[in-house]
C-alpha cells in the first residue's frame, strides 16, 4: 500500500473512532442572570425553570406577575425595577425559607411557598371553626410509598400494555403525524390548530399555529428545544428536568417500552379520578423527575401523569389527562389530552392521526426562532 495513503487511512480511522467514543455534550443551560436583570436570590438556575418558579410564587400566593413587578411597554426588562415592596419581601422570605430547610430539615426542601400561603398572599394562622368539621379535601402526597397488597409494577404496566392492544402491535407502530386543535384556559380562548410529530425512535416535536406565530417545542432523541412568540428568549434549548420531562412524553408516546423509561418504580394505593377506580404507581427519570401515573383499573389504561421538577422554592408539576382513546393501527391513542401546568393549560383534541408514515428528520430539529 502506498504509505501516503496508508497514512492518511490511519488518520481517518482514528478521528472516526474519537467521534464514536464521544458523547453529544448537553448545551450550556441559559440562566435566569444572563437573561434577566437585577437577579439576586435565584441565580444559577435555568431561564425556563426561572419562569416555573415565578409561577409557583403565583399559584401559591394567588397573585399574578404585576401584583410584585412593574410591566410598561417595554418588555421584560421592565420587571426588573424593584419599586414595587412585595418584590423585596419576596426576596426575604426566600432566604428565610431556604434557611429553615437548612438549619431544621438538614437541607431537605420541607418548607415551600406554598406550604404556609395555601393561595393567599397573607398565611391564615387561626383555625376557621365553621370549616372545623366539615370534610377535608386531602391533597394526595408528591411523593408515593407502597401500599401493602397493592399489585406488582410488572401487573400494572403489562395490563396497561394488553390495553393498547398489546406488545406486538405497539412495536409494529414506529410513527405517527396527528394534526388537531390546541384551546388555552378560559372561555374566551379560541382553538388553534396543532399537530404532532413523532417517532418510536424517540423524538418529538408539537406546533400550536397561533396568530402571532408558531409554538414549537422540539425533541430529536437527546436534545431539545422550545419556540414561541412573547418569550424573553425566542428559542430556548432546554436542559437537564425540563429536557428529562421531553423525553418522558416522547416515551410514553409509544409506551410499548414503559417499564424501562422510570426507574425504583412504586405501586401506591388505589384512588379516584372523576369517579374511576384508578392504580397509583410512581417511578423516576435517571435525572432525578418524579412522575406519577394513574391507570384505570377498569380499562387498564392510563388516564394522567404528574410529574414534579426541582426548583429552589418547590416542585413543579405538570400534568397530563389522557382520555378519549380510539384505535389506530390496531393501537389505542389518546385523543384528548389536557396539559396543566403552573402558568396555564391546553386541552388539546386530535382529529386525524397518521401511522407509520415517513418523518422528515428536520421536524425534529432546532425550530426556527417565532417572527418578533
């Protein structure tokens, strides 16, 4: 062989081995100080978990955002001023918070907004004798142990199986493309079209057409990515729980491998959910996102998932209601999802579902950043 050439094989064969023995490295996080201004007590987490938090500060004192900020016409930055007083105390009563965890629950997130506000924006600390004994609503914990007699993960998951129409045909299904309508909270929210990509592959991507442009969040099997308009950062790479909560909806997507998508999986006690019987069971991402789904324990199908992110103030929850099943491919989807979450929610209804039909893998990439 010509030395050159051997040489220059040698070469190719090393750097294509590096490449292989390389991992994609996960893209820097945007944080909430290099976005916003005047970040004092929640810096180093991500701008997308910033945002959650500001919602759980909302859901947990009963206030929205310009109860604490200063809004005018020019943007986000405006939010900045401290002239507003609640903003300071917000600020103070985070550091007291952390604190209490620290020096009383060893640094354990036992003490969270909500655990004294309840939706108020002042702590109730006298008992309410006329509520005294009626019957309490009880929320359910976040986090579920197992319940004793309770059936087996294996029972649950591969009943849940059985449901869709079994193992065989959930792996005969590798795609999908659905196009429906996505309706905000609130009787004056008009529906929108939407549709979803999917692969069995992994990856996933959604688009709201709105009239001020296109809401995307994208997922190609290991990155992802959300696009909308209004947003302080128009195209957002998201990163560590949020990518982990992609990832999970991408999975359970094509559920055909359920059991392997959590992991220290735990069966709780029977519940009820809009007068169903439902199984709780709960497990956890590699990354650390607790989720939690119900079956029904009539159909066997799954009817919600909640699933719960860190943050420096408490958990964020998102859930998912799964409903109005119908048969494609010989596999049931759900046709009717409806998404909470701390700053909104979508009931999103699909209307034409096509399997197995050939995805441009551009659909799945970085999407393009919304018109400003």
């Amino acid at each position: 062989m010509n030395c050159a050439l051997f040489a220059c094989s040698l070469a190719c064969a090393l750097s294509l081995a590096l490449v292989q023995g390389q991992t994609v490295a996960e893209p820097k996080p945007v944080l909430a100080e290099d976005v916003f201004k005047n970040v004092q007590v929640l810096k180093g987490i991500t701008v997308n978990r910033f945002m959650e938090t500001m919602g759980l500060f909302s859901a947990a004192l009963g206030m929205s955002c310009e109860d604490c900020h200063t809004s005018s016409d020019t943007g986000w930055q405006a939010y900045a001023a401290d002239t507003n007083p609640r903003k300071r105390t917000a600020r103070r009563m985070i550091t007291m918070m952390a604190t209490i965890n620290r020096t009383s629950f060893g640094g354990r997130q036992l003490i969270t907004c909500y655990t004294c506000h309840r939706g108020s924006d002042r702590p109730i600390v006298t008992p309410n004798l006329s509520t005294l004994y009626l019957e309490k609503i009880v929320d359910p914990p976040d986090i579920v142990a197992p319940f004793p007699h309770a059936p087996s993960i294996d029972l649950v998951l591969d009943t849940f199986i059985r449901a869709l129409g079994g193992a065989d045909r959930l792996a005969r299904l590798t795609s999908f493309v659905a196009t429906g309508t996505s309706a905000g909270y609130g009787p004056e929210s008009e529906p929108r079209k939407f549709e979803v990509f999917a692969r069995a592959s992994g990856a996933r991507t959604t688009i709201t057409h709105t009239l001020d442009g296109d809401s995307t969040t994208a997922y190609d099997g290991s990155s992802g990515w959300t696009a909308a308009p209004h947003r302080p950062v128009p195209v957002l790479a998201l990163t560590g729980q949020d990518l982990e909560g992609l990832k999970l909806d991408a999975q359970l997507s094509f559920p055909a491998r359920i059991k392997s998508a959590l992991s220290a999986w735990r069966v709780g006690p029977s519940d009820t959910l809009a007068d169903r019987d439902v199984q709780v069971v709960q497990g956890t991402t590699p990354g650390g996102v607790v989720a939690t789904l119900y079956f029904d324990k009539e159909t066997g199908l799954l009817v919600r998932q909640v699933r719960y992110a860190e943050s420096p103030v408490g958990r964020i929850p998102t859930q998912i209601d799964y409903a109005d099943y119908r048969e494609v491919a010989g596999v049931k989807m759900p046709f009717r999802l409806t998404v909470v979450w701390l700053d909104g929610q979508d009931t999103i209804q699909l209307t034409a579902v096509q399997p197995n039909v050939a995805i441009d893998p551009a659909m799945f990439r970085k999407p393009a950043a919304p018109p400003p």
